[in-house]
C-alpha cells in the first residue's frame, strides 16, 4: 500500500489576491452590467469598458451620432471641410474614423478636448499641405440619424452630408491669437 498522498499546499497569498482582483474588476461588473443593462458610472472607465463587453446589443439605438470637422484659411471667409480620410487615415471601429470614436467618447461633452484636437487639426494640416494657406479657426459639427426598424440601412454606413437642418456646432476655435504667438506668426 502507498502512502496517502500529501495534502495540497494552500494557495499562496499572492494567488488569492489575484483572484479577488478579477472578482471585483471583472466579475462584479460584469454582472452589474447583465442586471442593469451596463456597470454603475461610478466604477472607473476601463472597468466599464470591460464589463459592457458583456452587455453588447441589450438595447437598439434609436439613432446613430456623426461628427465633421470644418476649418477657416487664413484670407477666406468660407469653412471648409476637411479631408477625413487624409488627416484620420485609420478605421479601426468599422467604417468610423479614430475621429469619429474620440468624438463619440470625449469631443462631444468636452470643450477642452476639442480645443486640443483643433490645434492638433491645424497643426497637421501644415504638416499634410504645407503649401495652403494656414488653418486659422476649426469648428465642430454634430449630427444625429434617426434609425429606421422598418427600414434599416442597406450597405456600409456612410454620414450624410452635413446641412443647417441635420448638424449643428459643436463649437468654433479660433487658433489666430495662438498662431500669433509662435515664432514667425505661425507660419
């Protein structure tokens, strides 16, 4: 006969505080998030990130935001839109821009993230268009789509075409004391 094995060791301290780590992190939000449709605000943004991974699809939107950018050229008088495509090149979520995602989540309730973004627009379009006459104000546009259930959109989605009747200002950066501070005027 063998002797009885020995007992196992208990876990080490390191060990339970990793699970009670991902039982509070993950776990509970998680399942927060199954009963109530997405985790409590007051948990931090990672962890609702994390647990509405969970809760994807519970609820149909009733519409779907979209968002443009509009810069004024030193010398003219009309806004413009700018080349989305060019200046945001990357479509990591689907058919919406990096631009379109950081507005959804932070450009849209926050004036100082897009005051920010503003500079970084008109930085970037001198780095992409040297040669243009430099971006002296930026403006942002917001829009809503209502979404159909009767009729729902055929193909990839595409924002619409921005109209006084479907968009409205966000806001409007006028960059030009800033510019005037930068040696050599900004240029």
């Amino acid at each position: 006969m063998s002797p009885p094995a020995p007992a196992p060791a208990r876990p080490l301290r390191r060990d339970v505080a990793a699970a009670l780590l991902v039982l509070v992190v993950w776990v509970v939000p998680i399942s927060q998030g199954a009963i109530q449709a997405a985790p409590a605000m007051w948990w931090p943004t990672v962890v609702r990130d994390l647990g509405s991974i969970s809760c994807l699809f519970r609820h149909r939107p009733e519409s779907v935001s979209y968002f443009f950018i509009q810069v004024l050229r030193e010398g003219r008088r009309e806004w413009e839109p700018i080349d989305e495509q060019a200046m945001f090149p990357m479509e990591p979520f689907g058919y919406r821009s990096r631009f379109d995602r950081f507005m959804e989540r932070f450009g849209a309730k926050q004036e100082a993230s897009r005051l920010d973004l503003a500079r970084w627009v008109a930085a970037r379009d001198r780095e992409l268009s040297p040669t243009r006459s430099p971006v002296v104000a930026v403006r942002f546009l917001a829009g809503a789509q209502k979404i159909d259930p009767a009729r729902p959109p055929a193909g990839h989605w595409q924002k619409p075409a921005p109209t006084p009747q479907t968009v409205r200002v966000l806001s409007s950066h006028d960059l030009r004391a800033e510019m005037a501070k930068e040696p050599g005027g900004g240029r």
